[in-house]
C-alpha cells in the first residue's frame, strides 16, 4: 500500500484514534496508525504527506508521559495535534500546558474567533457543536501560533501555525458527536494538498495482493466462516488471492442463532471453490463451558476449543498451513493494547484467545477495518446485500449473551427469544437502520403470574443499538408497539421466561455486548 499517498497517525492511546482514520479513509485517503513510540525511520519510510497526533489518556507534564520522536517536528511536513495530540505539539514547539480547572467532558459550544486553519470550515461569530474530553489546557502558545477558537472552559479551544502549517485542536473531530468534525479532517487534508486515492475498491486489489504474499504458492488454508459479513468477506479475498487452495469450514458449536447451520449451508452452496466443511461441535464447545461464568474465560475457553476443530480439520484435509479469521479492528482495540498505549476492555476469541499452542499462521485481511468499510468490501467483491447488512454476531456466540453458566437448556432459550426479537425487528422494518437487535438471558429468575399461577421463571433483556462503527454506539428508541410485541410474543412464546427489560445503556459506558 505505500505507493498510496499516506497519513501518519501517531496513536497516543486514544480508544478513538481509529476513528481518525476511518474518517480519514472516508475522505479517500490511505491512513495508517503507527504507535507514539515508533522510530523516525520508521515513520520516514512511509513518505507520510502528513502527520496527525492523536489523543490519550495521558498529561504531558507527568513522568513517563508518551512523546514522538523529536525528530517527527523537524520533518517540515503538515501536522494536526488532536488533544493530547495537540499538548505534544505545544510542549515540543516552546508553549505550556497545564491542569484545568474545570474539566470538559461531552458536548461543548465552540466559539470561532477566525476561519482559517483548523476553523476553516467555520464562519466567526456562529456557534460550532464540539466534543471535548480533557481535564488540562494549554496556557501560552508557541511562537508563530495563534487562537481561532475558545469554548467556555477553553481559551485555546483551536490553534494554528501557518508558517509551520501545524494545526491544534482541543476538541475531537473524529467522533460524531462533533457535528462539523469531518469538515475540518477534511480541511486539513486539502492544506496537505492530498490526491484522495484511497477506495475500498483499491482495498481489494491491495489486500488479495498482500494475501498472495503472506500466503505463497503452496500449501493449504483454511477458514473459520461463520456466514456473517466479516468471515464471508475474508474468505472470498483469501478465495480470490489463492483459489481452491482455501477450504471454508462452518463449526456448529451450538452457541447459534436459531436456524443459523441451514441458513449458512444454503448462503454458500455453490458459491466456493470447495464445498464448505460443515462440523457439528456443540457437546464438545458445551463441555468446555460447563460450570463457567466469567466471560473472559468462556472466550478463552471457545477460542481453544475452535483451534481444537481446525486442527483436526486440517489433518483432515491433509493439513494447513494458515487459518483465516475475519477480525476486525474493533475486536482488536478491545482486546489488546495494539498500537499505543490503549486501554484492554475485554477479550474476543479471535484476538486475544487463542491459545499459543495453535499449529497454524493465523491470516486477517480485515483487521484493519470497521464493519461498515467491511460492508463496502463485501459489495465490491459482488456479496448480496442481504449477506451484507447482516447484522453481526460475535464469535464466541449466545455465550457471551448468556450471563452466567452456558448450558444446552439456556441456550433453547435464548434461541426462541432472540429469534423472537430479530422477528418483529425486521417486521417494523428497522434491521437495516439498527445496527444490532437481539436478546441477553439474565442470570436470574423472577415471580410472575401466568394462569392463575405463580411463576418463577428467567429474565431477558432487548438489546438494540444504532452505530456505524461499532467503538461508540447509541441505545435506539425503539417504538412502543414494537418493543410491546417483543415483549408479549416472548413471555407467551418462550417457555421459561416471565419479564422482559429493555436495554437503554450507551457505548461508552456499556459496551454493545453484555459480556
């Protein structure tokens, strides 16, 4: 990919910082994040047209406080510092930084003094939407630096060197929440005079590509496809890179969707080299989960035991070299510290799960991107749309939306409530504006009245959410009569279950996911 013309992002340890460059790729532009730590060689062999310094939970002032390279400042090409980003810059460059005294933390009024660098998109005297999280400021500029905007906590709310062509912002354009934000990422990219090469399109060629290489002229891979977008997409880049030499394999690990194997097993036929490898692994996953109930180490538990399946699939079709998963960068920023000094929030089975004793070379063209720019894959590569817009389902299945011990008994019931859910959803004509929808079973029971007669029986909760990324993610307000048919059709429908609740926690704080 580096004959694209390329931005730098220097990741800070934002759980955000992503989201600079799937903005940045949105405005088609080829975006890569390199961690605050790397090398200025590192940096300079990108040929970056320009830098971005992302946010972080850090203060720049503290003891051991992540800096770039000083190198990075010498390197006379554009730069935008994003919050903590643009306290690196301040400090490196002769200004100063210091606690506030109030804190910002959400929705902010931006107040623009001039139009020009980061406020370029803005016009003075009109109130601009910002999204602020930070508890310092800066209180005096570098030399050459100016202020053209403030919000009411924030004298320094937005700054610029023009001489330099180095941008600062408190505030995050990169999150929704910032109403005009891709305006100003935007801006910043024609200042850097980009070309805008960058498709999902050119994505393709670039990973069957890399695919080839990782992959070489022999051997045989095989690929954990679920039927969901991000498996599907990754085994048909791998397809196309290396032919018949893929072999697909559906593992029944009897933690589906109610009716999932045959839907599956009809969506490929006919549709791959090789006919896809159908396991029935329910006992074996049922087992391995018996009498858990943390969630990190049922996804621990599931990760080793898919391992377990592949290897013998892959002895049975006289060996493997590589596994293809289809893991994308939210599992990845959840699950490891990846790039930066980013928080963990929580395991996935297909990142941070898989045992170290596994034999094969793990393959992930997705890992890079979110779900929706997966989507555009999966339509350029010819998917239905459909398969596309499915809405997605974790790895670790009804496992995880299952809090407590996973059991074939709970696991019925979870089935007939979620299918109860996906049901009336896509009755209302909603699945397609929902970014999620489905059901959790509660580890408890409660007292109801069902004919007359005391019940004692389990809890559901609804999930539904509206995102486009997945890293943050609203509660959607479902209608009234759409909830009262969910909740009606699963009390009267689901034996076993007697209250249903519904979910109205966002990400942040919750994620989309129970466990």
């Amino acid at each position: 990919m580096s004959h694209h013309e390329t931005l730098v992002i220097l990741d800070f340890g934002s759980q955000v910082t992503q989201l600079i460059a799937r903005r940045v790729r949105e405005l088609g532009v080829y975006a890569q994040i390199l961690p605050c730590t790397a090398s200025i060689e590192a940096i300079r062999a990108l040929a970056p047209r320009a830098i971005v310094l992302s946010g972080g939970p850090s203060s720049i002032y503290e003891d051991g406080a992540p800096r770039p390279d000083p190198a990075v400042f010498e390197m006379g090409i554009p730069m935008l510092g994003i919050c903590y980003g643009m306290y690196v810059l301040v400090e490196a460059l002769g200004g100063t930084v210091e606690p506030a005294a109030e804190r910002e933390y959400g929705r902010a009024e931006l107040t623009v003094l001039s139009a020009t660098g980061p406020c370029t998109p803005f016009e003075v005297g009109r109130p601009e939407v910002v999204w602020m999280s930070h508890g310092d400021k800066v209180t005096a500029l570098p030399p050459g630096f100016v202020k053209v905007a403030s919000s009411e906590h924030c004298e320094y709310a937005a700054v610029v060197d023009p001489a330099r062509r180095v941008w600062g912002v408190q505030f995050h354009p990169e999150v929704s929440h910032t109403e005009r934000g891709i305006e100003v990422l935007a801006a910043f990219l024609d200042m850097a005079q980009f070309s805008r090469d960058w498709s999902m399109r050119s994505f393709v060629e670039e990973a069957v590509a890399a695919i080839r290489a990782r992959v070489g002229d022999r051997g045989k891979v095989i690929c954990g496809l679920s039927g969901g977008v991000d498996s599907s997409v990754a085994a048909l880049l791998v397809e196309r890179a290396i032919g018949d030499r893929l072999h697909c394999i559906f593992v029944d690990n009897g933690l589906l969707r109610k009716d999932e194997r045959a839907q599956v097993e009809r969506m490929f036929e006919g549709r791959l080299h090789n006919p896809l490898r159908v396991v029935d692994a329910g006992d074996r996953f049922l087992e391995a989960l018996a009498g858990v109930t943390d969630p990190e180490e049922k996804r621990k538990r599931i990760g080793a035991t898919f391992i377990d399946v592949f290897d013998a699939e892959a002895a049975a079709i006289g060996g493997a070299d590589f596994l293809v998963q289809g893991t994308l960068y939210p599992d990845v920023i959840e699950s490891v510290s990846y790039k930066g000094p980013s928080a963990t929030i929580k395991t996935h089975h297909n990142v941070g799960g898989l045992p170290e004793r596994m034999r094969m070379a793990v393959v992930e063209p997705l890992r890079e991107l979110f779900k929706d720019e997966v989507r555009r894959v999966g339509l350029a590569l010819g998917l239905p749309e459909a398969m596309v817009y499915r809405h997605p389902f974790p790895g670790p299945g009804l496992a995880v939306r299952i809090l407590g011990e996973v059991t074939k008994a709970r696991c019925d019931v979870l089935r007939e409530a979620d299918a109860v859910v996906t049901s009336e959803i896509r009755r209302a004509g909603l699945d397609r504006r929902l970014w999620q929808a489905f059901a959790v079973l509660l580890p408890v029971r409660t007292v109801g009245v069902m004919g007359d007669g005391r019940t004692y029986e389990h809890a559901v909760a609804v999930r539904a959410v509206e995102s486009t990324d997945a890293m943050t993610a609203d509660w959607a307000h479902l209608p009234y009569e759409v909830l009262d048919r969910i909740a009606r059709r699963i009390i009267g429908e689901v034996r076993g279950v007697n209250r249903v609740v519904y979910d109205i926690s966002s990400k942040p704080p919750a994620t989309i996911e129970w466990e």
